[in-house]
C-alpha cells in the first residue's frame, strides 16, 4: 500500500509552498488508494507552539485536506530514546561531550583554512572508561550518528532523478541534543519507518538531509522510501517566493476571501502539468483520478498571484453553487459591520457574482447594497454640483414613486429622462448612480435597483437632493 504524509512543524503560518507539498503527497495517496498521515514535528520546543498548531489543522481542514492517520512528535520521545540508545549499543552512534566553545573553536579554524566545517570526531574514540567518568561527573552530552567514511549514498529521485552525495562532506551529526530532544534527521527517519511511509514527498531543500537520513535507516534495518523532492517555488522576480511579494501564506489568501478549492486547484498547477492540456479548472476528485508524481516538472514554478486571483473568480462566478457562495460571503459582510438577512445577500449575489473575484473584493464593490449610508467620492460630487442632474434626480424621484421598481423600469425611466430634458445617456447614468453609490464606477444601476429596496433609493435620492442644497 502506497503511504505518504506531511509532517509540518508548527513555528509558523501555513506558507503555499509547504501547502502544495501537502497537497501533492494528498493526491499521490489518494490517487492509488493509499493512506495519508499528518505528522506535527514539534520537538523544537522553543519555536513551536500550540496556536501556530491549531492554525495549521485549520487551513489544512479549509483546503479540502483529510487524514488518516495523526501524529505529534513531543507524544513519541520515548520511541525516539529507544531507538538512539539503540543506534548507541550497536556502535552506530556516540556520546559526544564536547562543548560549545570547543566546536566554535573547530568551526574558526575551518573558517580560517576556508573549508567547509565538520566536526573533527575526536569524541569517537572515546573509551567505555571515558564516557562513563564523564557521565558520572554530569557533563552534558549530546549523541552523534557515526557516519562511515568515504561513502557515496546514491538513491533515485522520483522527480530529481539519479542523486549521488559524498557523506565526507558533512562528517558526524547530531542526532540528540544535550537537553535530551531529538533531532530532525532523526526522529524523521524513526517515525517515517514505524509509520510505514513508502513515499517521502517533500521540498528540494531536504536534499541535502536526505544521505543522513539513508543512513540511519539502513543502521536501524529499515526499508528505504523512495523520495521525490519538489522544486521550488518562486516569485515573479525569479527569486525564491518569501514575504517581499506579498501574501505567502494559506492563512493570507483565506482573509482575502479566496474559494479554498481555487486555491487548491492553482497550487496544484505549480509545477504540476495535467495529462490533458488546456484544462485549469479540475476538482479535488478530477486531481486525485489524474495525478501522477512523473507529471511534476524537475525545474520552479513561478507564481502568479494574478492567475490565481482570476482562477478564484472563475470558481466566484461558475463553480461554486450560489449557496455555498452565499455561506462563504456571509462572514465577510459581517466582519465589515454589514447587518443583512441572508435572503436579500442571495438576491444581490445572484446579480452580481461576475462583478469581483475575492470575496473581500466582493465586499467593498458591493457597499452601495448594504451600507446603510452611502458617502460621496470626489467625482461623484462634481456630478451632482451640477445643475442638469438635479434636474435628472427631481425627474427620476416623480417617475418613481408610482411605479414597482426594477431594473427594466429604471432603464426605461432613464430614457424617458433623457428624452424630456434632451441629455446624453451618460449624463443620465452617471447622475443616477452618483447618487444611489456615491461613485462613478461599480455595479449597474440597473442591476443595484433590480435588488435595493425601493423605500433606499428614494431615501438616497432625497439625501442627494438635500446635498445640493
């Protein structure tokens, strides 16, 4: 059975390129019937933290992401001693009591020399005798993994390819810390082989941990994954996709008012290349029939804020059901101080959900339907200074407290308007929705009187009235 899972440690938001790692190694277990586990990676006591936890279950939850199976690694320490003092009776690894002036001392003089640093080994050879005195006179020590000399660790990349790395280049490591925590390379090696992971689906940047981490599996006798390391993902500027370019995290884009699924659809398209070309907008359920790891690209990918805030739109105005659009405008409303009934929000979506593309957008585009009270631009109040369109509103407000207001009818009484007093139609239009939005862009009039209670707009029109004195 093909298993894979994503294991974050919790010292930070939810960035869209651990999201994507998420949700590819999602798909790949889906796409063959396999299990998907969560893995929290906590044993960095100083950074991590309960709330970053909790904000990561959550935007995975809001995603579309479900589990299998869920692991915190601060519950596991005493799998992770028996396995270090394991690697310790089988001479895998040591007590290394050298202090931290003294690998300071070793890490300038690499400096100094210009080589890269590693640690020189000298507590390799300790004796039984040594380490015991040392232990019964209570120095601190922490437990490094014996790495063999001269070794090549070559291991076949499923996205990568053929990756070969001489073990020399980085000597013995740490694999417990003097305080007793475990380390990465570690305990990763001991939950991945318990768990029974078979793919290791992760980001570029654990290349270089991954001959430690062969190691360690092959001195505990366990099977080796098979790893695929995703590349990169960069900003429009070609460099490395980081807070300088704006919005980074899942949290960022769910405050925007992204449609999860549209967010889950664009990542998916980072580096990832449907069988069929020429279609973008997939479900979750289309993604997991047609993924497959050999359709990931080996180079970056680039992100396009304004491809993905398109691709919300499209979602905005034909995928998602009006509601479930309805639901997701809802706290939006809310949040800006609206009091609306969520029948009158089902009228005005139902209008103009082609109008926007986030949700916050949709918000602020859609003021003049629930703002109680309506302020004037500067543009707006150039219009309404002049002469001819109170002349416009005085007309409209007569024609319209006979008749049952609609958008039709506003078009129709607009013509007779600028039929009687011989306007231009745009003097007419920009009048009537200078007064009803208080600005010279935005939704249809038309469309704003198809919806807006017929008691607003008099009201507005009074108010405007009353403005030009």
């Amino acid at each position: 059975m093909v298993i894979s899972r994503f294991a974050p440690s919790p010292t930070g938001y939810l960035h869209l390129g651990n999201a994507r790692t998420a949700i590819f190694s999602y798909l790949f277990a889906r796409h063959y019937g396999g299990k998907f586990i969560l893995r929290i990676e906590d044993t960095d006591r100083e950074r991590s933290t309960k709330e970053f936890e909790n904000m990561l279950i959550e935007d995975l939850k809001w995603l579309g992401l479900d589990w299998d199976e869920f692991y915190r690694q601060s519950e596991r320490f005493d799998i992770y001693r028996e396995y270090a003092q394991r690697l310790v009776e089988s001479g895998h690894a040591y007590p290394c009591f050298c202090t931290v002036e003294e690998l300071e001392e070793e890490r300038k003089k690499a400096e100094e020399k210009g080589v890269p640093y590693r640690y020189s080994g000298k507590c390799r050879v300790l004796t039984r005798e040594e380490v015991e005195s040392f232990k019964e006179d209570g120095k601190p020590y922490t437990i490094r993994f014996k790495v063999p000399e001269g070794r090549v660790v070559v291991f076949e990349d499923l996205i990568k390819g053929h990756i070969a790395i001489n073990v020399d280049d980085f000597g013995d490591f740490v694999i417990v810390r003097s305080d007793g925590t475990p380390t990465y390379n570690f305990v990763v090696v001991v939950d991945d082989a318990l768990m029974g992971v078979t793919h290791v689906i992760r980001g570029e940047d654990h290349i270089p941990n991954t001959p430690k981490q062969i190691l360690i599996y092959e001195a505990l006798n366990f099977q080796v994954p098979k790893f695929a390391h995703l590349p990169v993902i960069l900003g429009e500027d070609r460099s490395k996709l980081s807070k300088r370019h704006g919005a980074v995290s899942v949290r960022n884009y769910r405050e925007e008012g992204y449609i999860p699924e549209a967010l889950f659809n664009y990542l998916c398209l980072l580096g990832w290349s449907p069988p069929e070309e020429g279609r973008e907008i997939l479900s979750k359920e289309e993604l997991i029939s047609i993924f497959r790891l050999e359709d990931i690209n080996s180079s970056p990918a680039v992100f396009n804020k304004e491809k993905l805030r398109w691709m919300n739109g499209v979602y905005i105005r034909e995928v998602v059901s009006l509601e479930r659009l309805v639901d997701e405008f809802m706290p939006f409303l809310e949040s800006a101080g609206y009091k609306v009934d969520r029948d009158y929000v089902k009228r005005v979506l139902e209008k103009t959900r082609d109008s926007f593309d986030t949700l916050k957008d949709g918000v602020e585009r859609l003021k003049p339907f629930f703002a109680e009270e309506i302020s004037y631009s500067e543009e707006a109040i150039s219009v309404l200074e002049n002469e001819t369109s109170r002349a416009v509103i005085e007309s409209f407000l007569q024609k319209v407290q006979e008749v049952e207001l609609s958008g039709e009818k506003v078009k129709a009484i607009a013509k007779e308007i600028q039929k009687e007093l011989g306007l231009k139609a745009k003097d007419v239009w920009h009048a009537l929705r200078a007064v009803l939005t208080g600005e010279l862009e935005g939704v249809g009039v038309d469309i704003l009187c198809d919806v807006l209670p017929k008691e607003i707009v008099i009201k507005r029109m009074l108010k405007a009235l009353q403005f030009m004195g």
